[in-house]
C-alpha cells in the first residue's frame, strides 16, 4: 500500500468514526432536539412537567373560540390520534388557520389545558398558486359529498 | 486529456482566468432569468401570498451553503491524501463565498419567518445547524488566517472542513430526523411539492448561485496562487506584469 493510499483510507477512517460518534450523541439526546411534542406524548404523559415546553400539531376544525376580551384565544391541537386544548392570550400570526399546522409554547395545567405564552404557525412544504388551491379544495369537497 | 497537468498551479492560474468570465457571464443570465421570473411571473401562493417569493433567494443561498462545504471537505480530504498545495487554495477561495451564502439563507429566512411563523428566530433543529454551518465558516477562515506559516494553516482548515462536514447532512435530514417548525423538503429526488413556474425560478437562482461561486471562488484562488508562489519564476513574472499596469486576465 502505498503511502498516499494510507492516508486516504486513515482521513476516510477518521471522518467516518467522528460521524458515528456524532450520530450516537444526537440519537443520545433525540427527545431534546424535537422542537415541540405532539399531543399524544401528551396524553402519555411523556412531556416535561412543571416547564415550559412546545407542543406541535393541526389546529382542530371548528376549534378556534375567541373570547369577549378580544384577546384570549381557544383552540385545539391534534395530531389525529390525541387532542388537547389550548389557551393563549395575545396576538396569532397571520398564517395561523384552523386545519393548519400551530406550535404553541407553554405550561400544561392541571385540568389538562396547555397555557401558551406564544403560538407559531407551521407552514408546510406545498407552493402552489391559488387557483390550484381552491380546484383541491373543490375536489376535496366533492369526494366528500360523494362519500355522504 | 490529462486533467492532473492542472493540479499544478502554474497551469491551473490561466485556465482560471479563461473559465471566470464565462461563469461570471452564465451566473448574470440565470440570475436575471431567475428572479425575473420568481418575482414578475411565477404565480403568489395560495397560503402565504407574495411572502414566499423569498425563497428563490434562500432556498439557492441555502444550498449552496451546505454544497460549498462539502466541496470544501473534498478538497481538504485530496490536499491532506495527495498534499497537493492547489487543493488547499481552492479550499481557501471557497470559503468566504460559503459564509456568505450561510449569511444569505440565515437572513432571509429570519425575514420570512417572522410573517408566515411568527418569529423571525426559533432554535429548532435546522435552524440551529445552519447557524453552527455559518460559525464553521467563520472558524475556518480565522484559523487559516492565524497561522503564520502557511503550511500547517493549509492542514489545520482541512481538518477543519473534514470534521464539519458531519454537519451537512444533519442540516439537510434535520426536517425528516426531528420535528422541527422549519418545513421538510419542497424538492427532493423523484419530485416537488411546488407549482411548476415556482419551481424552475427557484432552480433558475441556484444555477446562477452555482455559476456565481464558480466564478468568484476561481478569480479568488488565482489571487492565492499568485500570494503563495511568489517565490517561483513564472508567478514572480505575472506579479510583476500585472503590477506594471497589465491587464488583470
């Protein structure tokens, strides 16, 4: 073998170990590099108690309640399986929808609310043009009336 | 052809010069192509509006970024195997474009994040690896920099882009790995979840990034090659030319 032949299997050893390591400390610390839970960790009870934390998912259909204060927000998370309702008081961004993706930041209460002190709206990874929205939006309905 | 007679510095600089005017040319015409395109015909979208239009700036920044890196960690791997000095020159020359293009992707993010999330900040996953991509960046250039002789700089930043290159892959499955509130991909291998018009005006701005850092990363290492082989025959004559007032080819 030759010398420069070493080298290359030796740099080629090095990264490949430094890439194992990293991926065993990331997998190590999985549960702390989600950026928020989903409402079935949280009927589980596998969420952080007593801290503040995120929880992710689709706001419910039909969901958003609005208070006489104009301020305080009520909705539900779900991620299909689970739902959990949530409470928040201040202003929601603009892409904030019901059956869009939210993340609101929070504490848990006792009765099983999440109180936010901040709420995100996920967007996803579709672009397309309106028009191509509302002819899915009309599919969509129609496959639904199909189905009544 | 004999494409190892340009690892030699002294054959490599001309064909540089020759290759920096045509990507420099091709990086103008799809950038203009581009963002015309992106910002004049391509469709609003349905969700977000005229905000997304930002994309075509960032999505192009972003991967050149993560791509300049590993392009970066190529070079180290055959300078440090081969000890060919021009490696470690193109290496250098790439690097201040990464950072830029990190720069870029970090900035219009935040821009965007703040109308259609609500933050222009949050420390999710991908977030937080891009921010560390731009700090790698930053840790190269200054380390090459300190070093006073120029030799062990070469090797120092090759171990540094070597070892951070374990980072790219993590910024680019960080959406698939974790949850995070950054969105997953829009192009992968196979297909897009974008409208048509959308999709070639994004990819129309990456060729011209592409272009861009062909262009700027080889008038770069032509300006190396001269710093370092100085002290060879032909270099001192071309420094000199050009020091006479010889146009700068």
């Amino acid at each position: 073998m030759k010398a420069r032949h070493k080298r290359f299997l030796l740099i080629g050893a090095a990264v490949t170990l430094l890439a194992g390591a990293t991926g065993l400390v990331l997998n190590a610390f999985r549960d702390n590099l989600v950026f928020f839970h989903t409402p079935s960790e949280v009927a589980a009870g596998e969420v952080p108690k007593g801290r503040t934390f995120r929880i992710g998912g689709m706001v419910v259909h039909g969901s958003v309640a609005r208070a006489d204060d104009g301020q305080t927000v009520r909705f539900a998370l779900t991620d299909t399986a689970r739902v959990v309702p949530v409470v928040y008081k201040g202003a929601l961004p603009d892409l904030f929808k019901e059956t869009k993706g939210a993340v609101a930041q929070g504490r848990l209460g006792d009765d099983g609310v999440f109180v936010a002190t901040e709420v995100l709206a996920k967007h996803d990874e579709n672009y397309m043009p309106p028009e191509a929205q509302d002819a899915i939006d009309r599919a969509h309905r129609t496959a639904l009336s199909v189905q009544d | 052809m004999n494409f190892f007679r340009f690892s030699s510095p002294q054959t490599f600089y001309p064909l540089a010069g020759r290759l920096v005017p045509l990507f420099a040319a091709l990086a103008a015409a799809c950038a203009v192509a581009g963002l015309y395109i992106g910002f004049f015909v391509a469709p609003s979208d349905a969700v977000q509006g005229e905000v997304y239009r930002i994309i075509h700036l960032h999505v192009a920044a972003a991967w050149m970024s993560m791509f300049i890196y590993l392009v970066m960690a190529f070079w180290s791997a055959v300078g440090l195997g081969l000890g060919t000095r021009l490696s470690f020159y193109m290496t250098q020359a790439l690097a201040p474009t990464g950072a830029m293009f990190c720069f870029i992707a970090l900035w219009t993010g935040a821009l965007w994040g703040r109308p259609t999330w609500g933050a222009y900040w949050v420390w999710d996953a991908r977030l937080t690896s891009q921010l560390l991509l731009l700090f790698l960046y930053f840790g190269f250039i200054a380390l090459t920099r300190a070093i006073d002789d120029p030799r062990r700089a070469d090797k120092a930043g090759a171990i540094i882009a070597l070892v951070g290159a374990v980072n790219v892959p993590i910024i680019y499955f960080s959406v698939t790995w974790w949850n995070t509130l950054h969105q997953g991909a829009s192009v992968k291998p196979g297909g897009s979840s974008m409208a048509s018009v959308m999709l070639w005006a994004m990819l129309l701005c990456a060729l011209a990034a592409w272009f861009y850092s062909l262009a700027v990363s080889l008038a770069r290492a032509r300006r190396i090659i001269l710093e370092r082989e100085r002290h060879t025959e032909w270099a001192a004559a071309e420094i000199a030319r050009r020091g006479a007032g010889g146009r700068a080819d």
